[in-house]
C-alpha cells in the first residue's frame, strides 16, 4: 500500500526575473515568507493581480524562487471568474497557456502564462525507485472520506530535489472534501 | 454497464412561499424561466443576494416551484468565499444547515438554510426497479476523460417524478473538468 500526503495549491504564480523587475521594479529580490513542501520553493511577501477584461483577481501569491519562464496556476472556477479558457497542462508546460495581464506594484505584463496544473505526484529519484515509479507516468490516487474521490489522471513528476506530495488544486481538493493534510492511496 | 446523464448544478435558491413573500412581496408567484430536468422544477427569473458579514454573492437564482423550507445550494468555493462553514447534506434536510441572509428586492431574511448537496442521483421507481436501486443507497460513479475522477459517496434518491440523472456541483464538476451533458458509469 503507497500512502502519499496530500497538499492543496491554492492560485499562485511563479516569476521570472525580467518579468519580477518589471512588476516589481529593477533587480528586485522576492522575500520570502514561508517555505513550502518542495525543497527551496517558498511563498513569497509579494502579490499581484490578474486581470482579463473587466474581470480581476487580487492577492495571487508569488511563489519563488524566480524561474525561467513566468507560470500562472489557477483552477477551472478562477478561470471561468475570469472568463478565459486556461488548458490543463503539466506545470512547467506553458506552450499553450492563456494570455492574460498581470498587475504588479510597479507596472504590468500581458503573457502567455496561465495554466490549470495537471494534479501530480512529487516524487525524488529514491521515492520513484522505492515505487517503482517513473517520471510521466499516470497513476490513480484515492482520496478523503465523506466526499471520497478516487483521482485518476495524475501525473508523476521525478526529480532528485522532489518531496514525495500529492498537489491538488482547490477545485480537486473541495470536491474530495480536502484541506490538505491528508493521506492518499496510490494505486498503479 | 449503467450509464447516467450528468448535470452541474449551479448555486441556487429553493425558497418556501413565507420567504418568497418577505424577499419579494406579498402573495408573490414566480416567473418560470426555463425548465430544468426535474419534473416539474424550473430555474426562476428572480434572483436573491446571500451574505455573511462584509462578504456577499450576489445572483442567486431561484429554483422553483416553492417548497416548505427554503434552502441554498452552494459549492465548497462559495461557502469559503463567504467564509462560512457549511455542512454536506442530503438535499432537503436542512437541520444542521448554516445560517446566513439572504436580500431580496423587497425585504431580507436570516435562516438556517445554507448546505453543500451531496452528490447524488436522481432515480425514477422505475429506474430503481431496472437497476436494483433503492432510496438513501450510496454507489460509485465514473466521470471525465482528462481530468477522470471516480466519484464515491454519491446517494441514490427515488421518487416517482425524478428523472434519471447523477447532479454535481461546480467544485466536483470542475475537478473532473466537466460541463454537465456528459455521461458516467454507475458502480453498485
């Protein structure tokens, strides 16, 4: 039996350097606020908003640090808030992400950024090892109590810094009755 | 292999003639605006405002006819957005459901009257009979293609005028990215 905790990824966005300046100004360094499960990943002091249209989302944490390319992660209820179409893709994958316009202290961006993230499993190389998993595979896991899920789709994600966690966005998490905490059940 | 039609139930008001007639005027009689897939029920033109505090939703829409106890359907989403917690419950008990206020164009009430439905199935006698159904059962249903979730946990309903139909709410929908006209798989 491969028991896996469960974490819940509220929207978030993550940055990349060119776009952080010109949000928040040049040469400018997140702060960060507290670390989150994934080894050097941290929630960052720093918000900004989303806008599409005459629709707008305020406080979307930064989540740092900085990356390659700016990624927005918003479930499907934020996207139909917003009234855009985002594609469900693997964090990381934005080649077909949504445009849209972030708003930041010092000035704003349109990019191709927002994705929905595939829920996924965290895995380091030893877990994967231990599991017998490798990276892209798609298992099943089982979820929750009184508003049971049993998630299939989710995808695996291998990498030596990796911390074994099940990501479910807020959509996911609320429908499994889920605030995080959690135990699942894999099933391959 | 049994198939059922699957529906997304929006958020939505059912409302006793008492409070329709304190929200909207005395002897007050609803517009029906387009049938839903009950017999019977229909989604009204009226809508009402639910609040808790400073947080507010406003265009709740009025599912008619009346019934003896008015009730709201909310998602998990919106009772957070609300900041309310709120119980699952089979729809129509509302013993332990959350109070909050509820505006209408003539007047506001504060009830008792806030769930989040558990997913459930609406079966007709004769479906129950050709499936070996009964009312209160709990079964398991299949859903979705790129997000597939396995729903566990949805309740059997029978009633002579129920047509045959597994009812979600936006939380569930969304995380097994589906719209409603879809079809799952009962599992017994």
């Amino acid at each position: 039996m491969i028991t896996i905790p469960i974490e819940v990824s509220a929207r978030h966005i993550h940055l990349s350097q060119p776009d952080l300046d010109l949000l928040f100004g040049f040469d400018y360094k997140l702060k960060p606020l507290k670390n989150i499960s994934q080894t050097g990943q941290y929630a960052a002091e720093e918000k900004v908003a989303l806008v599409n249209g005459n629709q707008k989302i305020d406080n979307i944490r930064v989540v740092g640090p900085t990356r390659p390319e700016t990624q927005v992660e918003l479930s499907l209820t934020e996207a139909r808030r917003l009234g855009l179409e985002i594609p469900l893709a693997v964090s990381g994958n934005v080649a077909q992400a949504t445009k849209l316009t972030v708003i930041g202290p010092q000035g704003q961006i349109d990019r191709h950024c927002a994705i929905i993230a595939q829920r996924h499993i965290h895995a380091s190389l030893e877990d994967a090892k231990k599991y017998q998993l490798h990276d892209g595979q798609i298992v099943t896991v089982e979820c929750g109590n009184q508003r049971a899920v049993v998630f299939r789709q989710v995808v695996v994600r291998v990498r030596a810094d990796f911390v074994w966690n099940l990501h479910l966005d807020t959509d996911e998490a609320n429908a499994a009755g889920l605030q995080g905490g959690e135990t699942g059940l894999v099933i391959i």
